[in-house]
C-alpha cells in the first residue's frame, strides 16, 4: 500500500509540473485518499485512512521557505440540540439548550506542525482550522459564555468518543514535495459524505486547497435494515412489532413447557 502510494505521487510530481506552471506562479495540491468509500458492517471496529498527495511548484523549484501541510476530514455536518442537566432536589433536569445549525458529526484534523505556529487566529477561524475554530452556527442569540460552554461540553465528549481528533505532527512530507497523514476513523462514525481537506501553508498565508470526497456507509444486512427504515417506515414499524410479538410469545411458550 504504501509502495503503491509512493510510486503514484512521483509521478504525479513527475508529470504534472509544466501545466503547473502553465497556471501561475502559485503552487498546486493533488491530493488522494487511500479509500474512497468506507464500508460499515457488523464487524467493524474502526479503520485508518492514509491522506498524501504532492505539492506542485511552477517551474520544480522549492521554496527557500518551508512550507507546511494540514489536513482535514470532516463530515456529515447536521443540526443537534444540546441540553444542559441541573440537579433539583435530588433529581437531574434538562435546564438550559442550545441549537447549533452546521455541528459536524466527525471533524480530524492533522498537521506537520501545531496550528498556532502555521497561521494566526483570524486565518485560523476562517478556514475552521483547529477544533476550537468550528463554525456550528447557533440558532437565535446566545450569550458568548453559555455558548461557549455547549461548544465546549460537545468538544469533550465528541473528543473522548474518537468523533473529534487533532493531532499537530500527523503530517509527515518527505523532500518538501511528497506528504501523507493517517487519521483513524472510529467505529460509532456517522455515515455520510466526508470532505479530505488539504491546506498548504507558508509564512502565515494559505496559498492552496484541495479536497477530495470520501463516502462512509452501511453495507450488507445493516445497509438493508437502514434503507427500509427509511423508504418504508410504516412497514419496517409493522415488521419489528410482529417480531417482538412472535419472540415474545416463542419465548413464553419454551417456559410452559419447562
């Protein structure tokens, strides 16, 4: 696999460097995934996916300034609703709530070096670049403090779940033209559309991005049962109540007899 990698980014690097420089004078990414599109079985238990491509500089001339690469995999974004607990009188209640609009249900981000020493605040914001720049869109007005506190409470908990990740030395780049990344991918990840998002900076300034998309779904029997919940809801609702009611009465009919 990685031989196979390798072999394609040279040529890549090989190939591509006169239309690169036919464009402009800015440098080009072109960037691949390991895998397209992942598979979500019963069996599954997380998989690794490998982020490289090359840099392409007009004329094959590097830099005298080192340039650096950050990636991203990001996906399905989706409104949730978080709720804040409050112990009354002995009982835990829902208390305050939040809705945020765009929260990303899987957000990775590696780095050949930590972000705070690539870019500043502001370009880091823009680009949403660092866990603690998402942009997830608040419904109606929210106080700074409280929502920073929802925000806050979903980065822990998505953090400690594997959803979100962030790993400043993720990004190896090998003669300042080859880079790759590995970022795991947990078994409790969402299915949907994910973006591979590759940024090459230098001296504080993006000067390139790239994407790829990459597909994560169900496949084989949890694919089927996922589809008619959601075609036929009426009678993937009608089929799981039979269901329970002939177990149910299997079950019951095993101890009579013991």
């Amino acid at each position: 696999m990685r031989n196979a990698c390798a072999l394609a980014l040279a040529c890549a690097a090989l190939l591509l460097p006169a239309s690169a420089a036919a464009q402009g004078s800015d440098p080009r990414l072109v960037p691949d995934v390991s895998s397209r599109a992942i598979d979500i079985q019963y069996s599954f238990t997380g998989e690794e996916l490998l982020l490289f491509g090359a840099i392409l500089y007009p004329g094959q001339r590097l830099p005298d300034d080192r340039a650096d690469i950050v990636v991203v995999l990001k996906g399905p974004v989706r409104p949730i609703v978080l709720r804040e607990k409050r112990r009354v009188a002995g009982i835990w209640v829902n208390a305050n709530s939040i809705r945020l609009r765009t929260s990303p249900g899987f957000y990775a981000i590696g780095s050949s070096r930590p972000i705070d020493k690539l870019v500043d605040e502001r370009t880091a914001a823009i680009f949403e670049l660092g866990l603690n720049n998402l942009s997830m869109s608040p419904s109606g007005f929210s106080e700074a403090k409280k929502l920073e506190r929802f925000e806050g409470g979903l980065i822990d908990l998505y953090r400690r779940l594997g959803l979100f990740y962030e790993n400043p030395a993720a990004v190896e780049i090998s003669e300042g033209v080859l880079y790759r990344a590995r970022i795991p991918v947990p078994a409790r990840v969402p299915v949907g559309t994910y973006r591979a998002e590759t940024y090459l900076i230098s001296r504080g300034r993006v000067l390139a991005v790239a994407s790829r998309d990459v597909q994560i779904r169900k496949a084989g029997f949890e694919r089927f049962v996922a589809l008619a919940a959601q075609r036929h809801g009426f009678l993937y609702g009608l089929a799981a109540v039979l269901l329970s009611l002939v177990l149910g009465w299997g079950a019951s009919a095993i101890f009579r007899r013991r």
